[in-house]
C-alpha cells in the first residue's frame, strides 16, 4: 500500500479540501497549498443534494453540515407566477436514509471543512504559488515562490476552472468555454412559505430559492445571453429588479425588496471537461480542474468531493501511484462526465424555454444514476 508517500494538494477550495482530509484520514502526509493569502470565498448560497450529502458523510462532515446549513427531501416545480405545478420526488433508498437535498452558505461549508483539516493536523500553506515541478520517474521536485523546495510522490491538482496545473501538464485541453447564461444569486431571508428547493419555471429564466439554513435562503436566476456579460456591481439590483419583471408569487416579494445593499452575485456562467486522461505522470486533476460543470444539477461541490474520496481509496489500497490513479480515473471520468452533460442538456433546454417536464425530466433521470455508490 502507498501509505509511506508525501502528497501535494493544490488549491484550497473544495475539492483541495476534500482530498487533504480523505488522504490525511487514511494516514498519509499531505500539505495543502493555497494561493491566496486570505484563504477567501465568495458568499454565495449552494445546493447540496443527497449524492453530495452522503459524501460529505464519508469525509466526517456531514453532522455539521446538517446543522448549519438546511436539508429537504423534494423539489417544488411551480409556474412563473408561483403556482404549485408538481413535486419531484428526490428521496431514493440507496442514500440510506440520508436527506436527498439541502443548502448552506458556501463560507459556511469552507469552515466545516477547515475546522476538519486543522482537527487531522494539516496546515495549509497560504499565500503560495508553485514556481516549477521538476518530475522524475517515481515523484516530483516541486520549487515553491517563497523559495521552498520538496519532495512528493503525488501531486494533485485542485486548483479551479482556471487551473494553472492543466495549463501546465495539459496544454491540449481547451479553455473554459462560457455556457450561454448568466447566474444571478441573491442571499436573502428565507420566506416561511418555501421548505425545500422551489424551482420557477416557464418564465423568461429559470428561477429557482433554495434555502441555506433556518433564517436565510438564497436565489438564483439564470439569464440566457449569447456572449458573457460582467456588470459592475454598482446598480445590480436595479438590473435583477428589471429581469424579475412579470413573476409573481414569493417573487415578487422578493423583486420588491431588492435594493442597492441586497447581497447579489451576478456571474457568466463556464464549463470545461479533460476529455481523455486526468493524469499525467503523478499528477492528477480532481474537481473543476478537470470537469468544472453549470449548476444545473447542483452536482459540482459533490463531484469534488466524490473525487477527493475516491483518490484517497485508491492511493491507499494501490501498488503504486500509476495504478492508484488509473483506478481513480476508471471510476469517477463516466459519472463526471454525466454531470457536465446532464447540466448543459438542462442549460439548452432552458434557454429555448422548454416545457417543465422535459427539464426536471433530464434532472431525474440523471439524480437516478448519481443516487448510486460511487
């Protein structure tokens, strides 16, 4: 087993995370290194479902989460005007009883999974960037900015949508590609009438409220644009208060209360996907990096997750790296790649206005798959 190895973990985000506490659970040394000094993110509220859920449960943080963020089995499919049309039923037997849907506030979730590193011992190098990777033929020499120079057996490559190790080592994977929407997400009060993930559909975007904890909630709204857009901040409100035109019902609650301190993220909205290997001598992609999917599915936290677990199984269990990583690859490239196309499915259907059905059709059947162990 590969337990005497040294593994390097770049980037702080989720998936980083999820892969320095799996590793490190199973023993194995792991220094995380995380380019920003402040170790920020983004206030954003995100949905969690059950798949994403039980994950959380294999990397011991799922009480936490559970009791700081808001879980709820269902979707709620309602009209423009806010109508309740039908409930997508999301519970399914093989989450063991696990809820099959929640929300938290994403810096929430990044303090559960910080408190969870340092509880294992691992201190994250914040503030510092790779300079060189010198590989060899059983590891790599890494040469930090800071001057630093080591040794590691395996290096994994968490860094983001944007990841600098895929430029790297994968110069033939194209870049991240815009998905012909913009979200839109507001934090907000939850409202006493919406329980669990309420989608609005039929109107000129798809809106959805999910909520984060017992007192917030957060919204998003998903505007379709043929090139992206990035609008300054100043007067964002007053551009969601024009788009929200027309909806009724707790929206319209919502649209009415908006004003220039409301908490809004407006963002273009991008993909990528390696197609072919995430590996390239003993360095892997894991999360965005690899396979940075749209939101439709709520999937792309889970999938991070997924793969820091599954990389930390196969490290322990393998020889040697090269088949640690081959068995990584063989079990999470199929069920990625349903992500990334079962969202951007959804994204097209979206933006030519499809009927209700067809969209939460693509949405069950896809949650019918990812429901199963991975």
């Amino acid at each position: 087993m590969l337990k005497d190895i040294k593994v390097l973990v770049l980037g702080g985000g989720i998936a980083g995370m999820a892969a320095s506490i799996a590793l490190r659970d199973r023993g194995i040394a792991v220094d995380l290194c995380e380019r920003d000094p402040q170790w920020k993110v983004y206030g954003a509220g995100i949905t969690i479902t059950g798949p994403t859920l039980r994950a959380m449960g294999r990397l011991g943080i799922l009480d936490e989460v559970l009791e700081e963020g808001y879980a709820a089995d269902g979707i709620d499919i309602c009209s423009a005007q806010g109508k309740h049309l039908f409930t997508v039923d999301t519970t399914n037997e093989a989450l063991g009883g696990i809820p099959s849907a929640g929300g938290i506030l994403r810096p929430v979730l990044h303090n559960i999974m910080q408190r969870r590193l340092r509880k294992l011992g691992v201190s994250p190098l914040l503030g510092v960037e790779v300079e060189s990777v010198a590989s060899g033929k059983t590891g790599s020499q890494v040469r930090f900015g800071n001057g630093k120079v080591a040794e590691y057996d395996l290096i994994v490559g968490a860094d983001g949508i944007y990841s600098e190790t895929r430029a790297r080592l994968f110069p033939q994977t194209p870049a991240p590609r815009y998905a012909g929407q913009l979200c839109w997400r507001l934090m907000t009060e939850r409202h006493p009438s919406i329980e669990r993930r309420t989608f609005f559909l039929g109107g000129r975007a798809k809106v959805g409220l999910n909520p984060v904890s017992k007192n917030q909630m957060y919204m998003f709204y998903l505007e379709a644009q043929p090139e992206p857009l990035r609008r300054d901040e100043a007067g964002q409100h007053r551009i969601l208060h024009d788009l929200m035109e027309g909806y009724g019902g707790v929206l319209a609650e919502v649209r009415q209360a908006l004003k220039d301190t409301s908490n809004i993220i407006g963002r273009p909205l991008e993909t990528v996907f390696v197609d072919g290997n995430w590996s390239n001598g003993n360095v892997v992609l894991i999360g965005d990096a690899a396979h940075a999917t749209t939101p439709q599915l709520a999937s792309g936290a889970g999938m991070g997750i997924e793969d820091g677990l599954v990389l930390a199984q196969e490290v322990s269990k393998a020889p040697d790296v090269a088949t640690a990583l081959d068995a990584f690859m063989s079990r999470r490239y199929g069920r990625c790649k349903l992500v990334v196309d079962s969202s951007l499915e959804i994204s097209r259907l979206e933006r030519e206005q499809a009927a209700p059905e067809a969209q939460t059709a693509v949405v069950e059947k896809a949650l019918v798959q990812l429901n199963q162990e991975f």
